[in-house]
C-alpha cells in the first residue's frame, strides 16, 4: 500500500506534468503556420499568400506594397521594390494563427486580425449561441459545485433572473430604440465626464496657458478627477432623491420578477450606480435582520458591479481622449452594470439559497446626504477624493508588487530554461506572473466563448483583476486592445467590470461590518463564497455579450 506522503508526492509530480504539458501545447498552437490569410488592422490589411508573395497597404508598418516573403527563425522576412531599389525588411513573429498575427519591429507591436475578428458583426452566429450556452453552464456548474445548500437551491429564480439578464443584454444590444436610449445615455455620461476635464485643467495647467501640458496628462491628473466630479454629482442626486428613485424603480423590477426580498432589490439596484461600501447605506434600516442568503446577495452584488466614479475613471482609461472609443466603451461598461445586477443575486442564490422567511417591503430609506445641495456636493467630493486618492495608492502598491513578484520570477525562469521555452511562443517573454495566469486561465477563457487566439491575453487579464484588481487590468487592457479581436474587446471590457477581487473581501468586511457589528463573523465567513460569486456573476455577462456579438 502506498504511503499518504508518497501519493500526495506522486500526485502533485502529475499536476506539474500536466502544466507543464499545457504549456507546451499553448506555445505549439501559437507557433501555427499560416497561408493564403487576409490580415486586418483597422483600415490596413496584410495579405500572405502560399505562394510566399505579400501585399501591403499599412505604411506604418512597412514601406514596401509587394513582394515575396519566407520565415526564418521566427522573423518574417519581406523583400520588394522601392522604387528601383530592392529593399529586405525584416519584423519579429510574435504571434501566428490563422485568425490573427502579431509582428514587431523595431520595438512596436502590429497586430493584424482575419475579417470576421477585425470587426463587430450585427448579426448572431449560431456557434457563438453554442459557446455561450456552455460557457453558462460551465459556470452554473462552479456555482453548484460551492453552493452552502444545494439541495436547496431555487432552480425557478435562477432561470428567472438569467432570463432577466438575457433579456437586458437582448434589449440593449440588439433592439434599435433600445440601443439608442442607451446610446444617448452613454453621450449624456461622456458629456458628463469630460466636465472633469475643466477642472482639470485649471488646477494642473501652467500658468497663462488655457490647457494642461500634454506631458502632464497622465492617470494622476487626468482620470483620477474624473472619480471626485462623478462623486460629486452622485451625492447631490442622492440628495435630490433622484438616484433613490431610479433605484426604487429597479429593485421593483427584480421584487416582481424574481421574489426576492427588499432589501435584496434594492441593494443590487444601487450598485448598478454606487459603491460596495455605499449600497448597504440604502438598505440600512434592514441590515441588522437580514438572512445569510441576503447579506450573501448583498456581498456579490457589490463584488460584481463598479461605482460610478470608477466607471466614468476606467472610460477615460480605454478611451484614451478618443471620443467615438469613449463612446463604445460607455455603452459597453453602463450595459454591463444594468447586467451584473440580475446576475449577482443569481449566482448568490445558487451558492447560499434562502431558506428562511424574507421581508418583501420595498422601502428606499429618504435620509438625506448633507442639510443642502452645497454641503451635498461638498461630501460627495470629499469622499471622491478619498476613492482618488486610495485607487492612485493601490495602483502604486500593487504595480510595485507585480514589478517584485516578475523579478523573481523570471530569476526562476533563468535558472530552469522556462523564459526561453516561454519566449518561444511569441506572446510572453518569459516566466511572469501575466503568462502564469494567461496560461492557466485560457481554458476558461476558450469555454467562455473567447477566440482561441486571444484566450492567454483574456485569461491574464481575468487574473490580474480578480488577484489584484480592475485598475491594474483596465490599463493593460486599453495598452493591448489593438492586439485582440473585436469580441474578445467587448467580452473583456464586461468580465472587468466589477469589484470582485481579494481585496474587495477586506473592504467589505470592513465597510458593511461597522454598519452590522454583530454580523462580522458572517461577512468574515463568506468573503470567499462572495468572491467566487462576483467572479462568476461578471463571466456571466462576458458570456452573454459574446453570444449577442
């Protein structure tokens, strides 16, 4: 009989085997051959045939229109005519598949996808309805697997609140008047973000000059004002009552449809525009009563939805000062808020099932945030500048750990020849803590429904935001977007948007426990139920945005 060491011994030896096959299996698959291929970046295309002759019209990329081409260790190698002058040109294949390659040369990246990857189709492919389907059910089953109760989970809720959630990515996505309300809210809220600008620009210009230097304009003086105007503008709609309204229509919304408690509806129709800590405030009369299974909706509901300020902040990021890519990213990430909503208590109702008797009074506490607009606003910006201020020290602490965490690594990866094997697929340069989680999240990624090509870039953007969090892979994902089809775009921007990360447990111990003291041992308990929750609540919506692309 074997000894319990010696097993565990053998057993951990065949997982490491198994990694260690997948990515070899990863860095194969990267490496593939391609032929007879039309490549796509934005209005320019690449075109290599098997007949080894190329047609260019990207001049960025290269000066030569035509001519021949072979491949010698992993550069691409172009020779034409310039002119009457023979010119060899010489670029890095960092990447290759049929769908997409990616070349470098002279330190810049060019990505060039296949047709159907470079743009945003209007129709539904039955294959990506497919895909999806098992993406849903793949995660319905992670959900079933660290349910609390599952004997007792409420299969009709569930059914009902992913119809729900199906049925306002449908009505915002694909039906024209819809779509278009959706629209002009996302102009109205670009509009609205942009006002931070002016301020802006008067606190950091140089002066006698109308606008701020260029080589001031950076996350600090850019984005993080954007968090202190939204909050602003949050408190004084709270104290208008304006936001309580439009969320007490919500929750009505998902009281009606799904049975779930008051409190529960309101909770998640407030994060749809608030923050984790600052949601449980509209519920507050209602905390010290709540089930396990409530205060379970209430925790996932703040890990799978973004505040405001953030939301207007990650905009800025992706848009990059661009106003039509402002735009798709607005209509995409206030799409992904209404989402999540249904979505959250979905999946908290799966992992901790009510088995208790609820309140379904659907009161909006009218406590208001200030005694006039003026001291509203002043609070609002108050704690707007505390967010600022903890985003911009989080980002300096976290980016300096994965500076740390990747000096090791790669350390690591010297000494075993992993960063040579590593660099041999094209997309990572050695052993890091962005290829750890590229590798290992891309089968997630591929059941999802994300395109093989892009499934090591979705799955490292998947992990840096659920280890450390959406402001470290926000920023990643505006530097590579030109690097990822347009659905993998879009399937990311919706898996980003939420708090769900590790550090989102402590906050909402914290923040939720000083409003329910005696309950922080529950909130404790389930920080990692909540997490998993989160998580799976934003693949749910990723999932869904992929199906409708």
């Amino acid at each position: 009989m074997k000894q319990p060491l010696e097993f565990e011994m053998r057993s951990i030896s065949a997982r490491l085997k198994l990694i260690l096959l997948f990515f070899l299996i990863n860095i194969s698959i990267a490496n593939a051959n391609f032929a007879d291929t039309a490549y796509y970046r934005k209005n320019f295309s690449l075109v290599l045939n098997s007949k080894n002759e190329f047609f260019n019209n990207d001049t960025l990329f290269s000066s030569l229109r035509k001519g021949t081409y072979n491949i010698e260790k992993n550069n691409l190698i172009l020779q034409g005519r310039i002119d009457t002058n023979q010119t060899r040109q010489i670029c890095n294949i960092r990447y290759s598949s049929d769908n997409k390659i990616v070349l470098e040369k002279e330190g810049t990246r060019f990505a060039y996808h296949d047709y159907e990857s470079s743009r945003q189709n209007d129709g539904i492919s039955w294959g990506s309805i497919l895909r999806g389907i098992l993406g849903l059910m793949s995660l319905f089953l992670v959900g079933f697997l660290f349910s609390r109760n599952r004997s007792k989970i409420d299969w009709k809720l569930v059914a009902k609140g992913t119809g729900l959630q199906v049925g306002l990515a449908i009505l915002i996505l694909k039906v024209p008047f819809v779509t278009t309300i959706f629209e002009w809210l996302s102009k109205g809220f670009t509009k609205l973000i942009n006002f931070s600008h002016d301020g802006a620009n008067f606190l950091f210009r140089s002066m006698g000059t109308e606008n701020i230097d260029p080589l001031l304009m950076n996350f600090a003086t850019w984005i993080l004002p954007s968090i202190i105007f939204f909050a602003a503008i949050s408190s004084l709609l709270y104290y208008l009552g304006i936001l309580q309204w439009i969320v007490k229509q919500l929750a009505w919304v998902m009281n009606k449809t799904l049975g779930i408690s008051g409190a529960e509806s309101i909770s998640a129709a407030a994060n749809i525009f608030i923050g984790q800590t600052e949601a449980p405030l509209l519920v507050k009369p209602y905390l010290k009563r709540m089930t396990k299974s409530e205060i379970m909706c209430l925790m996932v509901g703040g890990m799978a939805t973004i505040a405001g300020g953030v939301l207007a902040a990650v905009i800025g990021i992706l848009g990059g000062g661009d106003e039509i890519k402002e735009l798709f990213y607005a209509k995409h990430l206030l799409t992904a808020s209404f989402m999540s909503a249904p979505a959250a208590i979905v999946f908290a109702k799966i992992l901790v099932p009510e088995t208790e008797e609820i309140d379904k009074n659907l009161e909006v506490p009218k406590d208001k945030i200030g005694a006039n607009a003026l001291e509203a606003i002043t609070n609002g910006t108050t704690d707007g500048l505390k967010l600022a201020a903890n985003v911009g020290a989080m980002l300096i602490v976290f980016i300096s750990l994965v500076a740390f965490v990747n000096y090791a690594l790669y350390k690591v990866g010297d000494l075993t020849s992993l960063n040579q094997l590593i660099a041999q697929g094209g997309i990572y340069d050695s052993l890091s803590f962005e290829s750890i989680t590229g590798y290992l999240l891309s089968p997630f990624a591929w059941i999802m429904g994300v395109e093989w090509q892009d499934c090591m870039y979705f799955g490292q953007l998947l992990g840096e935001k659920t280890i450390l969090n959406e402001f470290i892979a926000y920023p990643h994902l505006g530097e590579i977007q030109d690097e990822l089809s347009q659905k993998t775009v879009i399937m990311s921007t919706y898996v980003l948007c939420g708090f769900a990360n590790i550090a989102s447990i402590g906050i909402q111990v914290g923040g939720i426990g000083i409003l329910i003291p005696e309950k922080r041992g529950v909130l404790a308990k389930y920080g990692i139920v909540a997490l998993i929750g989160g998580t799976l609540a934003c693949m749910s919506t990723s999932v869904l945005a992929g199906m409708l692309f």
